[in-house]
C-alpha cells in the first residue's frame, strides 16, 4: 500500500484523515515509552537481565545478557526505526532531519577529536545522522566536503584546522555547536507554519512556528548550561561570550550581561520554560548540585512539548513524540548499564529524566 506523506511546511498540508493516521501511529508507539512508575519497577529490579525481561515485555528490545556496548547498538537500532518510521509520513524532511542533525555533528565530533588524541572514533559514530558515516569519514580524511551538507562541511574544516593549530577540543566544540544550531536555524525556517483553519497554538509565548519555537528552546537550553558552568568553574567573561551559541529566543548577549550583572541568570529567564531551571543553575554556581540542574533543563523542554502534544495538525506531536522517545532510550540505557556497573539506584534514579507519557 502506497504511503500518503504529510507535508509541514508553510504551503502546503496533508488533509485532516492523513494526519489523523499519523497521530493514531504515534499515540500507538508512545505506549512504550516508560511511565515513572515502570522506571521505578526496573531500578528495583534484581539484575540488569531482570530489568530487560521487563522492558522486552514492554516492547523494547530483548537486552538479556547483552554487554553494554551492545545495548547502545539495540537502542540505537530502535532510535534509527522510530525516525525512519515517522519519517515515511512526514513529506517535509526538515521535521525528521532536525533530530538527524545533531548525530551529524556528534560523528564530526567524534571524528575531529578522535583524530586529534590518535584514538579510532568508531565506537562513538551514530548511524542516526542525515550522513552516512562513511560518507563523512571519506570528506574528513580526504579534506573534500563538497559532497556533505555545506554548513556542516565548513564548521568541520574549521573545527579540524582549529584544533590542530591549538590543541584545544573545547574551540571545536565552539564551532561545530554553533553550526549546529545555525544549521538548525535555516532547517526549521518555515516548517508547520500555522494556517488560517487549524486549531490556534496551544502556546502564546511568540507569534513564531512551533518549529522555531522549538529550535529556540534548545539554544537558550544550551546557553544556559554554558552560563551556569562557565561561572561555576570560574571563567573569564570573554570565554563566555565565545562559548554562547548566537540567536536563540534569548539573545546571547543579554544571557551574557545577565550572567555578570546584579539580577543573574533567574530574572533574565522568568518569562522562559527554563525559569525553574534557571533558579537551580545560580544554586549550581554557588556550590550546589549540577546534577539538578542539568535534569530540570531537560524536564523543561519536556514540559513545554507536552502541552504542545495535542495538536496533531502540524509538527507538534512528532516532535514531543520524537523527544520523548530519545528522552526514554537516555534512561533506558542509563538503567541497564548503570545496574551491570553496580550502581546504587538511588543515584540513578536521581538522573532520570521525564517523559511525560
């Protein structure tokens, strides 16, 4: 049977039954996403394989007796299925591609520092890129990127002469995270434009596209990580500033004042999903945990797509859905190979994250 795509984008829409069909998918597939409750029942489990037992019968991969390399390629496996899956309704790749996007620049990571420290990269290399790692590795090591995205070819070549001139990781972190989101930028620039008919936004914050919306939760998120940790570590203010990924909801020069001036980083963020999150950041800077904080960041976002989630006319489901699924492969895998390592559970328990089922 042949698959009716939808399509996101500003000038045009798949009709109401299309994506009724895409909503009955997800809310089918987000039944196996865990609930606190099932979390909780896995960290009480007797062994790691006792905890697989419970996740297979709850749909996830037969995990038993795997090593823990072996449970990142099974979860990988399943992360590469669901955005296959939601990528065949989706007509407008930019939706799916927006997930791809990071694994992109975690491979050209992993590739550029890999080389830099003479260590072999393949075990970090995610097959969830819009990449084929091999595809990236022969315009890595060819120093040829003609062939691979441009924005993404020319932060690698830059990251890559960066770090051989200075041997500092932390600048090609800088550049490659900066191209991330400015590639993000272009990507979501005009996916699921809200048209005249559809249900109004269950969010009033901005006039903007979920989409950005979206992409500008993400980099006020990592501004706000770089903040907190670059006061609590003590860094001048001219590294903070080069560190500060550039345009997202907030703009990364206030972000900046704020963080050196008198009110901090929790008024600038008041009106923002990250204002609890901020709260815990200048705790984190005083001497408090990060843990908390780097958790209710995640939470946050979370929060926000939730309540997005009803809407099923346009990228909104998807996305929660897409997040909530990576959200639970995370615990899932910090579970399984947290209990192989003997891990107390109550520590891990403290750094699960929420998937709001």
């Amino acid at each position: 049977m042949a698959v009716n795509k939808i399509t996101f984008g500003s000038n045009g829409r798949g009709g109401d039954q299309d994506y009724l069909s895409l909503a009955s998918m997800i809310r089918m597939r987000s039944r196996e996403l865990l609930t606190r409750e099932q979390m909780d029942q896995l960290l009480r489990s007797e062994s790691a394989d006792a905890a697989a037992k419970q996740l297979q019968k709850a749909g996830w991969p037969n995990m038993v007796g795997l090593s823990a390399p072996e449970i990142d390629a099974a979860l990988a496996e399943r992360r590469e299925a669901r955005l296959r899956e939601i990528g065949s309704v989706i007509a407008d790749d930019g939706v799916v591609d927006t997930f791809r996007l990071k694994y992109d620049y975690h491979n050209a990571k992993a590739l550029i520092k890999g080389e830099g420290a003479g260590v072999e990269a393949g075990d970090m290399i995610s097959q969830s890129g819009r990449v084929a790692p091999a595809k990236l590795r022969a315009a890595f090591e060819g120093d040829d990127y003609r062939s691979i995205p441009g924005t993404l070819g020319h932060a690698m070549a830059e990251a890559k002469a960066v770090l051989a001139r200075t041997q500092n990781p932390q600048l090609c972190d800088f550049i490659l995270d900066k191209a991330y989101f400015a590639e993000m930028k272009e990507l979501v620039t005009g996916i699921g434009a809200p048209a005249d008919h559809l249900t109004p936004r269950v969010s009033s914050d901005t006039l903007d596209p979920f989409m950005v919306r979206y992409r500008n939760h993400l980099a006020d998120s990592a501004n706000l990580r770089i903040a907190v940790r670059c006061l609590r570590m003590g860094r001048d203010p001219e590294f903070m500033r080069t560190a500060l990924i550039p345009e997202g909801g907030i703009a990364s020069e206030r972000i900046y004042q704020a963080a050196f001036g008198s009110d901090g980083l929790e008024a600038l963020y008041v009106s923002s999903p990250f204002r609890a999150a901020a709260a815990l950041g200048m705790e984190a800077v005083k001497g408090g945990a990060m843990t908390a904080f780097e958790k209710e960041c995640d939470n946050a976002l979370m929060r926000w797509l939730a309540a997005q989630r009803i809407l099923f006319v346009g990228p909104e489901l998807s996305v929660w859905y897409l997040n909530a699924e990576e959200t639970g492969i995370v615990d899932v895998r910090m579970i399984l190979t947290g209990m192989k390592a003997g891990i107390d559970p109550v520590r891990l328990k403290e750094r699960l994250r929420d998937t709001y089922v």
